[in-house]
C-alpha cells in the first residue's frame, strides 16, 4: 500500500510541476487565460491539502520519521490548507500576501534540505534517529520528499499570483 501511496504522490507531483511551470510561463508572458484565475485557488489548496495529507501518512502510517527540516517544511505547509481553503471559499484574491511568503520560507528550506539530501556533509548537528540526509521516497529517480514539498510550494506560489490577476 506504501509503495502505491509514494508512487500516486510521484505522480501527483509531476502534475504539480507542470501547473507550476504552465502558470508561471502564462504570468511570465502576461497571457493568464481567463479560466485560470478562477480556479487557481481551490488548486492551490488541494496541493496543500494533498501534501499535508501525503506527510502525515507517510510518518504516521509508514512510519517514516520526519527530520527536523521536515518539520519546518511542514510548518509552512499545514497552514496553507486552511489559509487557502477560506480565500478559495471567500473569493479572497489578495492571500497570496500570506502565501507567497509562506511558500517562499517552505522553498528555501527544502531547497537546504535537497542539498543535504545530496551532499550529507552539510547536515551539521541533525538528529541521529532523523538525520536530513536519508532518503525514504525516491520516485522515478530524481522526486524525494522536500522534492515535492518544493514543487507543491512554488505551485501554490504561483496559483496564489495567478489568482489575483482577476
């Protein structure tokens, strides 16, 4: 069941990555469509709801014990959930102010946190029993966990800006 669930995020997270790279090529180039800014916030808040999900199943079915940059991770994400379920309920265009910064604090630490993963000499003083560097998921070849807690954090980044262009 396991192999099944980090396979389904895998793929979850290619998904993420074009909606990420189609939004901010559209926002980059001022051609939003017209139906983006629409449903740029329920998306936005299903990937945050999909990674938040996807990181307590993983630690708390799997057993998969979160590192402390893990941790900080999920502190940026969990919030969002919430933050952009009641902006995509209320119409609130203006939350990317809330977002994009918590993307942005969520992107800098699991880009920190890919670099462990890639160079472990730089984890400094980790816990042993969580070091930074171990590896639980990696998804065809090239998606660990703050892999895609990066791609879920600079697309709701980007849906959160698409959303006010309306």
């Amino acid at each position: 069941m396991i192999a099944i669930a980090q396979r389904s995020f895998g793929v979850l997270a290619l998904v993420a990555l074009v909606i990420a790279t189609a939004t901010f090529a559209a926002l980059l180039t001022r051609r939003v469509p017209p139906w983006l800014p629409d449903a740029a916030l329920p998306t936005a808040t299903a990937i945050a709801a999909v990674a938040t999900g996807g990181s307590l199943l993983l630690s708390e079915v799997a057993g998969y014990l979160p590192c402390t940059l893990c941790w900080y991770q999920r502190i940026a994400m969990y919030p969002l959930v919430l933050i952009l379920g009641v902006a995509a309920a209320r119409g609130d265009r203006q939350v990317w102010r809330v977002a994009v910064p918590l993307s942005a604090i969520g992107s800098a630490i699991a880009i920190w946190h890919i670099a462990i993963e890639r160079n472990p000499a730089l984890g400094g003083a980790c816990d042993p029993a969580a070091p930074c560097s171990i590896i639980w998921v990696r998804e065809f070849g090239f998606l660990t966990l703050p892999t895609m807690a990066l791609i879920g954090f600079v697309a709701i980044a980007g849906l959160t800006l698409a959303a006010r262009d309306r």
